[in-house]
C-alpha cells in the first residue's frame, strides 16, 4: 500500500502513520531515509512528524531541479505521447487514454522507460581555478 502526502490527508480507516510504515515493518534494522520533491506539504509538521517518530530521515531534492525527480522524466514522456498535437473532444476520452498508456506502459515503451528510469546523473563540479582572461 502506497500513501501520497497532499494538502488534505487521506488515510484507509483505522490506519495510524506510527503503526503502519511497511518500510519499517520489513527492514526494522537498516536505516531508512527517503527522497522527496520540495513541495510545500511535503514539509508539513505531519509528515516531518511521522518520520522522525519512525527514525526515516528525510532528504529533499533541490528546488526547481526536476532533472533529478526520475517522476519527472516520465511526466515529460507522457506528455509527449498523449498531449503532442492530439486533441481529445472530452475529457472521458482523454482519462481513457492516459489509463490505457500507463495499463501497457511496461509492454509498448519498455525500451524508452528503461533508458529515462536510470539512475545515473551528470554531476558538474566546479574547477579549483577559473584562469582569468589577461587584458592587453
């Protein structure tokens, strides 16, 4: 069972955030931490609660870095597939071909998700010295 955290909490009756943390049920011993976006109501006192409460550690992306966000690459992907000079007279006709693409995304795009869902990034490091252009 997956939870997303909104502005309105909404939680399968009789569930509690400090009794149920699969993760914690299945790796009680290893220290937990996971990785969010920086929206607001991910910094809540609910959620900052709850996981301090379980000992999980929370680790917030930078702001406005959506390259790191791996959901990101498959938002764009979406949107390049269904949204790109398509046009939907309803919006039944248009939920039906978002659930249609996410039912068969494994099956039709398998080679396409396998290349956006890596985890591998660039990372840019500064020099120790910018050599300064002299002025003749």
């Amino acid at each position: 069972m997956y939870f997303y955290f909104t502005s309105q909490l909404v939680v399968p009756k009789g569930w509690t955030p400090i009794g149920d943390c699969q993760l914690k049920q299945k790796y009680p011993d290893k220290p937990i931490a996971i990785v969010l976006d920086n929206a607001r109501y991910q910094h809540c006192f609910f959620v900052t609660t709850w996981a301090k409460s379980l000992g999980i550690h929370l680790l917030f992306l930078p702001p406005y870095s959506p390259n790191l966000n791996i959901i990101e690459r498959v938002w764009k992907f979406t949107k390049k597939e269904i949204l790109n000079a398509q046009y939907y007279d309803s919006p039944a006709a248009f939920h039906q071909t978002i659930n249609t693409f996410f039912q068969n995304i494994n099956d039709n795009y398998k080679q396409q998700m396998e290349k956006l869902l890596t985890l591998t990034f660039n990372s840019l490091r500064m020099p120790l010295h910018i050599p300064m252009r002299r002025e003749v």
